[in-house]
C-alpha cells in the first residue's frame, strides 16, 4: 500500500512509542518523514516504499523547533502531512499542582504544537493534512490528570479553529485521541492504575501504539477527504459507550 506516495511529512516526536509507530506507517506508505526526538541518532533508511529521516530535536524548544523547519524547507522545499505527537502527562491532584507541573505539561502539549503547525502551515501546499495527537482525556476528568486534560482539550479545540481557518486552502486538521496505549508513558504508571484503567476499556485490553499509527494514516490520507475538524478516537470504547 501506498497512501502517502511522494509526500513530505514531519512528526513532531517521531521515535518510540506511538509518535514512532506513526512515523513508521507514513514511511512504510511512501512518503519521505521527518521525525524528530531528542533521543534520536541522525540517519535515514528506507521502509516500505518510503524513507524515515531521523532528526535531534527538542520540541518542546521553539528556536529548535524553527531551525528544524527551516531545515525541512531548504531540502525537501515543502511539509505535505504533519502529525504533533510530542506529549507528557504527570500526575498530580490540585493540591499537587505546581507552576512548574503547569508550565511543563502546557509548554510541549500546547505551546510547542502550536508553533509547529504554524511553522509547517507556512511551508504546506493547498491540500495537506495534519493530526494532532490528543487524548480522551480531553472530556473525561481522571482523577490526578487535569493539567494533562485542559492540555488536550485545548489540542481539541485548536483543530477546530484551524480546520476553520485553513479549509480555504483545503488543509484538513484533525485529532487522533488514543485511550490507554501500551507505551513508555503508560509503563511509568502504577500496576493499579494499569488495571483500574483496563477494567475501564470495554475490549478489555490497552490499545498499542500500530492501532493508533493506523487511525493517524486514515486522517493522514486522501481515505478521510471529507473530514476536518474531527477527533478521532482510538480507545477500545473506553470513553464512547
Ligand atoms: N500512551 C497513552 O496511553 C496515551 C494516551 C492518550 C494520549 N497519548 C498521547 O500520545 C502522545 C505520545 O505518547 P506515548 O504514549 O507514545 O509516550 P512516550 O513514548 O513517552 O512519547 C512521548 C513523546 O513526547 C516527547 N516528549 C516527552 N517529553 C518531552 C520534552 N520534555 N520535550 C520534548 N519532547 C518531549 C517524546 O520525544 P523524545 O523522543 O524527544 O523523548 C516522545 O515523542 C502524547 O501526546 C500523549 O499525550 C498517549
């Protein structure tokens, strides 16, 4: 399959877990990716009928974050798919919460996905598409996770306003909103709050980070070309029924 044949795309925190899983989807379909991670070595390979390149950088550092699109720019002249995944979710009650906790969670969920789809608009022809990676936890209140939540709802509601603002220029701008995922992030949780949250999930299992992957190609991909504006969820039920 080949859905992404000969487009440019960049994933903001494209290594490891779902952002990685993404980045490898578009590859594998045919488009060129820029993935970006701090963790990452430099390089490129090819995959499926694509490449991945990987690229250092830290999103949540906006002058970082500018040079890396400028880079983009000058190479491959333009960014046709952009998926902004780089996220962090802490606990912490309101009598936890501190500035610091704020300013962390809200500088990459929020501030850095902001000034990359700014940055990448700039340089996207007319018809592209970009996923945001949210979160269920946009609508539902997790006891411990309301910074994370208000972060994710305002990924929510930035689709909307720019799937209003960019329909002139046929760019759709959607959100893929995993439940509990199998990553990194939900290994740092407790084995309680791993099963508390299964026992939420109506297929009964965390969903993995290729099943999200697959719903970020859909909204990636001429396969949704009536769709902007929309969340997507990708959650085994957990918070649809
Ligand atoms: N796993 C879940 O259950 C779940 C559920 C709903 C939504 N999500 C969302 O899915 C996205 C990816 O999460 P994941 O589960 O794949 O977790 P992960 O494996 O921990 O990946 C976290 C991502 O965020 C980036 N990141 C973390 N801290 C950063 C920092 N301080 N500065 C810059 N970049 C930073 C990482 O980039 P580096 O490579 O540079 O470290 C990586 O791309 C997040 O937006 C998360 O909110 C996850």
């Amino acid at each position: 399959m080949s859905r992404l044949s000969g487009k440019i795309a960049v994933v903001i925190g494209g290594h490891g877990g779902i952002g990685g899983a993404i980045a490898e989807r578009f590859a594998a379909e045919g488009a060129t990716v820029y993935a970006t991670s701090r963790r990452t070595e430099e390089g490129e390979v090819g995959l499926g009928t694509g490449r991945l390149r990987a690229r250092r950088v830290d999103a949540s550092d906006l002058t970082a974050l500018a040079a890396f699109f400028e880079a983009v720019s000058r190479e491959a002249g333009r960014v046709d798919v952009l998926a902004v995944n780089a996220g962090i979710s802490e606990f912490a009650t309101l009598d936890d919460i501190d500035e610091d906790h704020f300013d962390r969670t809200f500088n990459i969920n929020v501030r850095a996905l902001l000034f990359a789809t700014k940055a990448a608009t700039a340089i996207m022809p007319d018809g592209g598409t970009i996923v945001l990676v949210g979160s269920i936890a946009d609508a539902i209140g997790t006891r411990g996770y309301g910074v994370y939540g208000a972060t994710k709802a305002a990924v929510r509601s930035f689709a909307r306003t720019w799937a209003n603002e960019l329909a002139p220029r046929n760019i759709r701008v959607n959100v893929v909103a995993p439940g509990p995922t199998d990553t990194a992030m939900m290994a740092a949780a407790s084995d309680e709050v791993r099963e508390t949250l299964t026992k939420l999930i109506p297929l009964g299992r965390m969903g993995r980070a290729d099943e999200v992957a697959s719903a970020a190609l859909f909204l990636a991909s001429d396969q949704s070309s009536f769709i902007t504006g929309a969340e997507l969820p990708v959650d085994g039920g957990m918070a649809q029924v």
